[in-house]
C-alpha cells in the first residue's frame, strides 16, 4: 500500500516534532507528544495549521517542499 502525500506529510510530521520536543523541551508547554500531534493533525488536515514553527520546517526539508502554506498545502492534497 503505498502512502498518499497526507500521510507522508503526517509520518513525517510527527517524527520531526518527537525530535523537536526532545532537542528543546522548554519550548513546549506540553511534552505528551501523542497529544501534540493528534492536535496538529487535525489542523493539517482541516488545512488550518500554522506553518512557523521548526517542526514545520525540518518536515518540508526533508519532503522537498517549499515552507509555504500553498507549497504545503498543494502536496498533502489540499487547495492551495
């Protein structure tokens, strides 16, 4: 089965922010990073996500994307 671009974005997501908590834990009020993500997941599939943070932007890096909100936006297959 092969992974949509939601998806790859979210793996991706999620692996950046587990090293963003970890690498500065006093940026973040909360730790529980299940909680974490299962927020900014919804955000990014409701396309209401704000993209300024380094999590947002180690993920683009590493996809190849522009740190845009139309760049990302277009590749996890929403309106751009």
């Amino acid at each position: 089965m092969s992974l949509t671009n939601l998806n790859r974005f979210l793996e991706v997501y999620r692996e950046e922010l587990v090293k963003s908590v970890s690498e500065n834990p006093d940026a973040y009020a909360l730790k529980d990073i299940d909680f974490l993500f299962a927020r900014m997941r919804l955000a990014i599939e409701a396309g209401t996500f704000i993209k300024d943070s380094t999590t947002f932007k180690n993920t683009c890096k590493r996809l190849g994307i522009k740190h845009t909100y139309k760049a990302i936006k277009e590749f996890i297959g929403g309106e751009s």
